[in-house]
C-alpha cells in the first residue's frame, strides 16, 4: 500500500498473475490499473515497493526464479547471486531503499543478501551462519525441458556431479510429480 493507492497481485483473466494497482477510496479491482502485464512463460510470485521502483520476482516452471525492478515504467532485469528456485523480498516500505533478496535453490541453502541498486550488487547478510556442504559445490543443476508423449512441453531438473561421466552408464534417481491420479513417483534406473 501507498498513500491512497494498493498494490496486489491479481489472477483475474491471467493464470500467470498480473501486478496492478487501484485506489482505496474508489477501489476497482475487476478493471486496476495493470502495473506489469502477465507473461506468457513465467508466474509473478511477490513483490514490494520502495524509494526506487517495485521488485517483483518470478518463477518458470515452478524452479527458476528471477528478480526484476520496475522503475519509470521499465522493466529491469536483475541478476541473482546464484541460480535460484525461490526469491523472497524484503525491504523497509516506500520511502526507503534498502532491499533484502533470499535465495534458494536445488544446490544452494538459503542466503540472505541487501541488494544495493547504484552499484547492483548482493552483499550478504544472513541473519544466522550458513552450514557449508561442500558436496554441493561440485553440483551442476540445469532446467529444460522434454516433449512427452503427446507433444506437451514438460519442465525437468537435472541436479548432478560435475564428475559425472553423461555417457547413460550412471544410475539415475527419477522424481516425479503428475497428474491424473499419480501425485508422485520415484524410481531408481541402473
């Protein structure tokens, strides 16, 4: 909220959310004032408002997390520290600043950073020691995506060694979560 105007994220006629606004003395929350339109291949997840603009985040297929910076009616892109799956936002209100970004992903604890906007950098700041794994350091994740049976686009994360020999001689654990009927699979392949 800000002054007489509120903030909300809104699924009416968009299933990827759209960010918009109206007033609070005369609300219309079935025509707002669109402030970022819904886009087609990623969902806006949160958002808030400070001194230099709006930060919302997103996500595309429910892993891969990005932050944007909507100032003077422009769309910024902001590079994470580290790819993430989740990205909460914090920040003090609209007069001020300061922005805290957390960072989370299939290979990373999360982290707690202050995002400053004049140098675009991520200092961090966590508010308890981080537990190190240093197993996690040698791990790859990538997202992509297959074309299944019937020619539907389906997400798949593929977390693994940097050592890892890709010549199909590994074992392979596969997780899945579905639909009609089957909530979730797994399955270990030699």
């Amino acid at each position: 909220m800000a002054d007489d105007e509120l903030y909300f994220l809104s699924g009416y006629n968009s299933q990827n959310y759209k960010l918009c606004k109206t007033s609070l003395s005369n609300p219309n929350f079935k025509n707002p004032e669109i402030i970022v339109q819904e886009k087609k291949d990623e969902v806006i997840k949160g958002y808030t408002i400070t001194k230099d603009g709006v930060y919302y985040t997103t996500t595309k297929n429910g892993v891969e997390a990005k932050l944007y910076l909507l100032k003077d009616r422009k769309e910024v892109p902001i590079k994470l520290p580290y790819v993430s799956g989740n990205v909460d936002l914090l920040s003090k209100g609209k007069d001020f600043s300061e922005l805290w970004v957390k960072c989370s992903g299939w290979a990373n604890v999360e982290q707690r950073y202050r995002y400053t906007l004049n140098t675009n950098t991520f200092t961090k700041e966590n508010l308890a020691p981080v537990i190190e794994y240093p197993q996690f350091k040698d791990i790859i994740v990538e997202e992509i995506t297959v074309e299944s049976y019937d020619g539907t686009e389906v997400p798949l994360s593929l977390i693994y060694s940097k050592n890892l020999k890709r010549d199909g001689s590994a074992p392979v654990l596969m997780q899945c979560y579905g639909a009609f009927g089957e909530s979730f699979l797994s399955i270990f392949c030699h």
